[in-house]
C-alpha cells in the first residue's frame, strides 16, 4: 500500500510501554527529522494476519494501516513477560520501543500521543493485544515512561499509522529501512464499524447506515480468509475522519480510521 511521506521530514519519537495488572494473551505534535537508519527491518509475518480467537472473541487483523487512527486507552506490559515470545515469534524486551495491538499488521510504525499531557513516542507492532475492554494498545516499559504513564498505568492516547518496515517491500535497493505513508492529513478516508465472514451479516449493517444517511461501501477482503469490511465514507481529510469516528465510536467501540 502508500506510505506517509512528510516531505523529507517524518515525525520523530522515543518509545512506549504496557501495565503489568491485567490479563494478557502473549493535535499531532509538532514535525521533527527522524532518523530512519534506527529502525530495523523486519518482515510481516503472513501468520499473523488471520484470524484468531481470545476470550470468546474473534479478531481480524487488517491488511494495511494506512491512514489509521484511533483513540482510546494504553497500557503497558512489563517484567511478567520480559523474555517471552510475541505474537510474532520476537523476544519481549521491555525497554525496546514495540507495542501489542489487535488488528494492525506486524511491524507497523505508529505515532503514539498521551493526550492528557502531550507526550508522544514511536513504536513498532510486534505482539497482540491488549485483551482487556476499551484498551487499544499495549506499550512496554520503556514506553511508559516515554508516555509519563508508568505509576498511572494507563493513559488516554491517539495512535496514528506513520508506515511499515522496508524489508515487507521486497526488490528495494534505496537502502530505507522505513518507508512512511504518503500524504500524512489528505487521502480516501473511511471509518470501518464492522468485519464479517458472513456477506449477509456485512449487507444488513451496510443496510442500516445507508437508511440513517450514511455513505458506506462493503469490501471483501481475502487476506487472512473472505472477510466483509463495512466502511463508512469519511471524506479526504484526516481531521473530518476523526470527528467521525468519535461520533460511531459510541454504536461501534472498534471503529477505526483507514484510507484507501
């Protein structure tokens, strides 16, 4: 897919972390130069991207994060899973910059911003999770304490896909470890409420938010099985796609920013 390419700048960061209390399964801030060398390159892991199941949940993982965002609650995870292995097959180390989220491709960057204080961090997806009710992402140690989180625990935070790492893109000779979405704040956006296997099931929601004014489209999507993405036009400005999602996040607590 696109990448955010923030014409010869990318935003930079330091790193974020995840409460250790809970049950576990395994304004954007100002631009600045990031030092793309820093990041190293890992490959998407195909296995990651089906579907799977926890707590009598099933998730689905997204094809690719460009243009998501969304808002919500952090955690961090810390010494109980120090050395285990993430979803992905890594060593957990709790004083790296990663991060567990449920549904985003492994190895996606993100632009992590503590909205109560305004701290921000970078991180790389390399686990699943968090599993708990309202959280949407799980940060290490590390993180935390870049977050000003670590007493608290957890933190309100707006995460942002900033790209993917160079090695997913086979054939590249650039040498660029970390290839950023293109066009940061203007693209297609879309709010996707809902994924099914079911065609029927994704029909009758599609349904239902076209009778209440909405413009929305049903994508199938094949990676990771046949699934039905129901996705409610946002328009061509990250800012307007935001205010809509809060006002769906009130009948869809999973819904989440994406562009196409």
């Amino acid at each position: 897919m696109k990448f955010i390419k923030t014409a010869a700048v990318l935003l930079v960061f330091l790193l974020s972390g995840c409460a250790a209390n809970h049950a576990r399964y395994s304004r954007l801030p100002p631009r600045f130069t990031y030092p793309a060398k820093q990041l190293p390159p890992r490959a998407r892991v195909p296995g990651t991207q089906r579907p799977y199941r926890v707590h009598g949940r099933t998730y689905y993982p997204i094809p690719s994060a460009y243009g998501y965002t969304q808002t919500g609650i952090a955690s961090w995870y810390g010494p109980r899973f120090h050395g285990r292995k993430t979803s992905n097959g890594e060593t957990y180390n709790m004083y790296k910059q990663t991060a567990a989220h449920k549904t985003l491709p492994m190895n996606t960057y993100l632009l992590v911003t503590n909205l109560e204080n305004g701290r921000h961090t970078i991180v790389r997806i390399n686990d699943r999770g968090p599993f708990v009710r309202g959280r949407i992402i799980d940060l290490t140690k590390a993180g935390a304490m870049k977050l000003g989180m670590l007493h608290k625990g957890t933190a309100h935070v707006r995460i942002t896909a900033l790209g993917e790492t160079a090695a997913i893109h086979s054939g590249r000779r650039d040498g660029r470890r970390f290839l950023p979405y293109k066009n940061f704040n203007r693209g297609n956006f879309f709010v996707q409420v809902g994924a099914f296997a079911n065609r029927g099931n994704a029909k009758r929601l599609q349904n239902s938010l076209l009778s209440q004014g909405y413009k929305t489209i049903s994508r199938l999507s094949r990676q990771g099985g046949r699934l039905y993405r129901v996705q409610v036009r946002a328009g061509r400005r990250l800012k307007a796609a935001r205010a809509l999602e809060k006002r769906l996040a009130g009948r869809f607590p999973g819904a989440f920013v994406i562009a196409h």
